[in-house]
C-alpha cells in the first residue's frame, strides 16, 4: 500500500507540472490534467491510511474532484455533486478546527498550518454555497474555480513531499522551497484568470473532456 501511495504522489506532481507548463485548454494540458486525476484519486485513497486519519485526504479529494467537475459542467449549472462537495468540506473544516483547539501538545507550527488549511476549507463551503444559490458560475470566475482548486491540491502533494524529504535537502536550500513556489504559482495563475482577459480564449474549449469519452454513462450524471 505505501508502494502504491508513493508511485501515485510521484505521478501526481509529474502530471501536476505538466498540466501547469502546457498550454492551457489543449490537448497535452487536458490529459495531464486528467491524469493527475486519477493519481489523486489513487494518492488520497491509499494516504487515508497512513496519517492516522482521512481527513486532510478527504480534503485533497474535494479540492481535485471539484477542480475537475467545473470543467464537465455546463456554464450557470449544478447538481447533487456540488452540495455534497460542500457538505463534505464543511465538515472538514470544523473537524480541523476542532483538532487545533483540543489537541494539547500540537506544535505551534502545526497549529498554524492545520488552521489555514481549516479556514481555507470553511471559504471553500462558503463559495460552494454561493455558486449553488446563484446556480453555478460561468466565464472566468468558472476557470478561477478549477484553477485554485487544482493548485490547492497540488499544494497539498508538494507538503507531503517536501515534509517527507526534509532531512535529504542540501542545507543550502530551504526544504519549504517548492511549497513556496507552489502558493506563488497558485496565486499567478488566480490574478491572470481573473484580472487578465486571458481567461477568455479557454471559453470554446473548457468543458470537452477526453476522460469523459471513456465513460459515457459518468458523462450522463454529471452534465444531467
């Protein structure tokens, strides 16, 4: 099982790259990121036991499933996944909340970092709710939705790398340094989507799924 945990993480970031490097909306950018998928897939389910607990696994689901959901549906539509995504994130959130606030000898660096994760979680159900309510989203705000969302969970597999591997970096380079890079890289790509007219060329394109070509009867449900 660590095995298998190991060789999908090792997939996840490589695929992660490469849907981050190619140009968005075509061919290679669209199987990368259908493929970093199906790694995070495999990575969450087999991670839930390992750190004694499935909740930062369930997080790094929702943040890829969600991420790549948006791009399957419709502009200005939702379904019974969104309000099960957000009843799941919620639930997250108030479970890491509670863990910062009840666990006693938590190391202070932890405890920053399980309640950013935390307060993050609860602005994710809160935006989940406000798409529901307004009946989806569309244009650019559509494409910030599964761009966050993707390097989110691509931040969450760079932290488990880098704190697995932080005794094997050269003392010369910070073992945080691709976490750094990853919220930069988070960050770049939500001010180009949404203050750029950039986000404008991917209208004609997002939405055509290779993955979904292959299960026609997923296809059905989710655009339903």
């Amino acid at each position: 099982m660590l095995i298998v945990h190991i060789v999908a993480g090792s997939f996840l970031l490589l695929f992660g790259i490469g849907a981050l490097s190619f140009a968005k909306g075509k061919l290679r950018h669209r199987w990368s990121g259908n493929l970093f998928f199906l790694a995070m897939l495999i990575m969450t389910g087999t991670a839930a036991f390992f750190n004694g607990g499935a909740t930062m696994s369930l997080m790094t689901f929702y943040y890829g499933m969600t991420a790549w959901v948006i791009v399957l549906r419709k502009e200005q539509s939702t379904g019974i996944f969104e309000i099960l995504a957000m009843c799941l994130i919620f639930y997250v959130s108030i479970s890491l909340f509670y863990f910062v606030y009840t666990a006693a000898d938590l190391d202070p660096t932890f405890k920053v970092i399980f309640t950013i994760h935390a307060s993050v979680a609860l602005l994710a159900a809160g935006m989940d709710l406000r798409m529901i309510l307004n009946g989806g989203l569309s244009g650019k705000h559509r494409i910030a939705r599964h761009t966050w969302r993707s390097c989110f969970a691509m931040l969450g597999a760079v932290m488990s790398f880098s704190a697995n591997t932080s005794d094997r970096w050269p003392n010369f380079i910070d073992s945080n340094a691709l976490i750094y890079l990853m919220i930069g890289v988070l960050f770049y790509w939500v001010i180009r989507v949404l203050f750029t007219g950039w986000s404008k060329r991917l209208n004609n394109i997002i939405g055509d799924n290779l993955l979904l070509k292959w299960l026609p009867v997923f296809k059905r449900d989710i655009k339903g």
